[in-house]
C-alpha cells in the first residue's frame, strides 16, 4: 500500500494559508482552485450534460439529489488558467479546481492574479525522488481444501477466501456481480489482459474503461513502470479460472483507474484519487475498490498526522464520502502500518460512510501488519475485515500464489459487497453498508483491530430481505440470539483436531420479543482448551467462532 493525506476540513483555508512556499522550494505542480461556478454552461436541471445516465439512475433510485457540486468546473475558468501556459492535468467539480504543471513561476504568478481564482496550493516539486513501490509478498502457501461439490464455482485456491465471508452462499444463489459496474483505483494494471483468470474477463468485454489520470491511458496494460498492483487487485474480484482462482463477483463490469505515480511519494496523488473517484461516479459505477492510503511524503511539510483521520481534513477522504452521498459503496484498505511506527489507518480508510476494511487470516486471526482504528473522532475503525494475510492472488507473471496485505482484503469485500447488492437492488449503498456490518462477527462489541468484525453475506441477505436467522453470539457461556423466522439450529462444537466434541439441535426461548434467544447451553462436560463452534441455522445461515474453554 502507499501512503497520502492532506487537508480539507475547512479546504478553502488551509489552501490560502499554504500557498505562499520558501523562495528555495520550486514546485511544478499545483492544484488550483475556484471562487465559483457562476457561468457554467451546465445545469442541475439537465445532469445528463455531465452525468450518464446510470449515474442519474444511481441517485434517482436512492432519492439523491443532483447539487451544483456535480457540475463540472467553469471550462472558461479552466482556458484561462490554460492560457498562462500552465498544463491542465486533471480538473475536480467536488472540490472546484484544476490541477496544473508550471514550466516557470511566473505562470504561477498570473494564475493567482485571476480574478476567479480562490487559491492555489503547491503539490510536487520538480525532480522527484524515486520511491520504493510496495509489491505483494509472495509466502508459503498452505494446502487449502478443496471446493465443495455443491457449490456453484469450483474456488480452487481462493475457496478459503470466498467461504471467510460465507460468500459462497451468494454465489450458489445466482448473485456473481452480473448488471454490477466496479471502479478499481490503483497503480497500473500491467499485463492484465494476458493472465488466465482474466480470460472470461476480456471475452466477455466486462472492462468498461480503463484511464490513466497521470499518463497516457495506452500505457496502462504495457508499461511495467507504471506498476501491476491494480492487475493483483482486479484478480481478487475479478478472477474466472475454475478449480484455480475465483474472484468475489467474476461477472461485474470494471473501470480501470490509475491514480497513483510510482517514482515518488507526492501530494498530488491525492487529487488524481479524487479525479478517478469522480469519474467513477459520472460513469455510473456502483462499487469502488481503493487499495491505496496515504500518511506521509517525500515533502514532510505536507505529512498528515493522527489528528487528520477525521473523514474531514484529506481531500481524498472528503471525496470519498462524497461519493458515499452520491449513492456508492466505497471499500477502502486499511493500510499495512499495524506494526510499525504510524500504526493507524491511512488516507481515505478514515471517510464517513464507506467501509474501510483490516485484515485476517483465513481463519478469522487478525493479520499483525493490519492497520488499527479508531478514527481521529471516534468512530469505529476499520469497519470490516478480509482475508488479506495469505489471500491468493493472480500475479503479472501469471502465477496464482499467497500474498499479505489490506490490499486484497478490500478487493474481496468490494466484490461481495456488489454481489449483495445485485441480490438486493431495490437497497440503497447505506441500507447494504449496515447490513454487511450488523451481520459481522463482532458486531456488538467492535474493536480497533477488526472493527465491527468478518462479514456474513448470507446472513447480511437475509438481514436485507427481513428474514434474519442468527443475529449475534456471544461465548461463555453460548447464548444466541436469532430472528423469530428462524431459530431452529443445529451447533457443532470442534477440536484443534477438527473432531466434533459436541453437539446439539435446539429452538429459542419463548419470549413476548421478536427476536429469541438460546441461552447457557451446558459445555461442562468438555475439557478445556481451544475449540471452533459452528453454528448453522435452518435457512443455511452458519457463524463459526474460535472459543477458549476455561
């Protein structure tokens, strides 16, 4: 993962206060920002001038409102600026700016002279430095079971992966991502339309688009500079190679978005972000994937610090939850600093409304390197977690093998996220959103670790469609609390070895509430030592949970 952060909690200020910079400091790029959209040639009456119409569509559905943040920049304002010789490289209407290249500063100068011009702030200095690019560390992989009969997919090495999340559940039901739209904001996908998981991808034309907000787009599959970290991201949703991999919603349509710059660590990637995310959004996608953060760059005077992670302060974050407002489901990583110095989430885990996901293993144990909550205001962080320590991805040389990172937790959840909401599609992004964290296995008493826990998508379906089973469960002694539709279960009780010890079928208690509850259920002829209990309800529901008998 990288790292990236920077202000917005009130922007317009932060920008006037920064944009005077040391005489010995030359930057060549800025982004620059706007008074107003006063002349624009658009209107909010008529949004199919600048939105599509399954972006229309997205907010119609869920009683959004199209607002003059939508609008694009003034185009008047942007030739102007154009006309200082400055190079326009990317244009935001969120947050009313542009961002420019200077070849000299005096265009900087009749920039900041123009009458409509609000501010301008410095982004990358010339020559930058060349960073280390983090790439998936390829581990021993363990022997994973093999798929079972029944199922719809034959996983092969991702089957551990899929079943963590009890994702299989919507898969056998039809529920694959089909008239799903994924935007992935990444690095580079190099050598993507070359690997064997992505065959059914390319045959089936599901990449809708694929842009580059840095270079040229025709890059983005050939360069190797421009990085395969979107390649190893897109296999974790994306994969389609039966008895081998298979990604979490194989039949989604995708845009492929590179935001990031791979000789450096600058500021300026954090509005390339914005740039894809808002193109994400006019186009109409449904889900975005970001395997990116941010925390620190080459320039430390623009360094975030623990006190930003407020969903407020770094424009990639406001622009993340202004995408959550508009209607999509933003899955963000958490980030890799678990152990080390900075130890938190990064930038834009910490946005209001999206689900920024931490990482376990495929047994549920949290991931060390997994980056903690909370936010810097209090609210629960991570929101989720994955599988991402040992998670099987597709590599650029078309090798299938473990990787860590919060990076592939993201993509895994993303991708079932768009599944749950082709099964539900009457649901809006927030409807969807709760019910992946109520279904949760620690979704009453979440942590800074994995948050509110690892989703159940079977149970956050049946949560959606009101027939909920098993709604939470709490060890020592067992109680159990389920929906009144369905409360009979049948509970396994499992040693290290994976012999069942115990076992039971039991109905709820009678109770004048809707919910019921199963209580104290007697272990006191089990011996101590670590267990797995396994609880299955009659609609197929099943939690599974490590317990400690003391």
């Amino acid at each position: 993962m990288k790292k990236l952060k920077y202000i917005a909690f009130a922007f317009t200020f932060y920008c006037l206060l920064h944009t005077r910079v040391s005489a010995q400091t030359v930057y060549t790029r800025y982004f620059v920002a706007f008074t107003d959209k006063n002349n624009s040639a658009y209107n909010i009456n008529n949004p199919q001038q600048f939105l599509s119409q399954r972006a229309i569509n997205r907010r119609t559905n869920q009683g959004i409102a199209v607002t003059t943040e939508d609008i694009p920049v003034d185009t008047a304002y942007v030739n102007k600026v154009a006309q200082t010789g400055a190079l326009i490289m990317c244009r935001s209407r969120w947050l009313n700016g542009v961002v420019v290249r200077l070849t000299n500063q005096s265009q900087l100068n009749s920039i900041n002279a123009l009458p409509f011009v609000l501010s301008s702030k410095p982004l990358a200095r010339v020559n930058p430095s060349k960073k280390n690019i983090p790439v998936a560390e390829s581990i021993a992989s363990d022997k994973r079971t093999e798929a079972t009969q029944a199922d719809r997919f034959d996983y092969g090495l991702s089957k551990d992966q899929i079943y963590l999340l009890n994702g299989q559940c919507l898969h056998n039901q039809g529920y694959d991502g089909t008239g799903m739209q994924i935007a992935i904001i990444d690095e580079g996908f190099y050598q993507a339309p070359n690997l064997t998981v992505f065959d059914t991808l390319w045959h089936n034309h599901q990449v809708i688009a694929a842009h580059d907000f840095f270079t040229d787009d025709s890059l983005i599959y050939t360069n190797s500079v421009l990085g395969g970290h979107g390649t190893e991201v897109l296999s974790c949703i994306a994969a389609n190679y039966s008895g081998h991999m298979i990604g979490t919603a194989p039949y989604a349509k995708f845009y492929l978005l590179r935001s990031e710059i791979d000789s450096a660590e600058k500021i300026i990637e954090e509005y390339q972000w914005v740039s894809a995310i808002e193109y994400a959004d006019s186009a109409g996608a449904d889900v975005v994937n970001s395997s990116l953060g941010y925390t620190t760059f080459d320039d430390a005077t623009q360094n975030h610090t623990w006190a930003d992670l407020n969903g407020r302060t770094s424009v990639a974050s406001v622009s993340a939850t202004m995408a959550a407002r508009r209607g999509m489901i933003a899955c963000i990583a958490a980030g890799n600093e678990g152990n080390v110095g900075w130890q938190k989430i990064s930038v834009p885990a910490d946005a209001d409304s999206i689900l920024a996901v931490g990482a376990v293993d495929a047994s549920g144990a949290y991931a060390y390197f997994s980056s903690v909550g909370n936010s810097a205001d209090g609210r629960v962080k991570p929101d989720v977690a994955a599988d991402g320590f040992g998670a099987y991805i597709s590599y650029t040389n078309n090798n299938i093998a473990a990787a860590n990172g919060t990076s592939f937790a993201s993509p895994t959840m993303a991708g079932m996220a768009a599944c749950l909401w082709q099964a539900n599609p009457s649901k809006t992004n927030m409807q969807i959103i709760n019910a992946i964290k109520q279904s949760a296995s620690q979704y009453a008493t979440p942590d800074s670790l994995l948050g509110y826990g690892i989703p159940n998508f079977c149970l956050a379906d049946q949560i959606l469609k009101g027939n909920v089973g098993i709604k939470s469960v709490t060890l020592n002694p067992i109680n159990i609390l389920c929906g009144s539709n369905d409360c009979q279960l049948t509970i396994n009780l499992y040693d290290v070895s994976g012999r069942i010890v115990f076992s039971t079928q039991t109905k709820s208690s009678q109770n004048n509430s809707a919910d019921k509850i199963i209580q104290s259920l007697d272990l006191s002829g089990i011996s101590t030592g670590m267990y797995v209990v396994k609880i299955s309800s009659a609609n197929g529901i099943t939690y599974t949970k490590k317990l400690a008998k003391s």
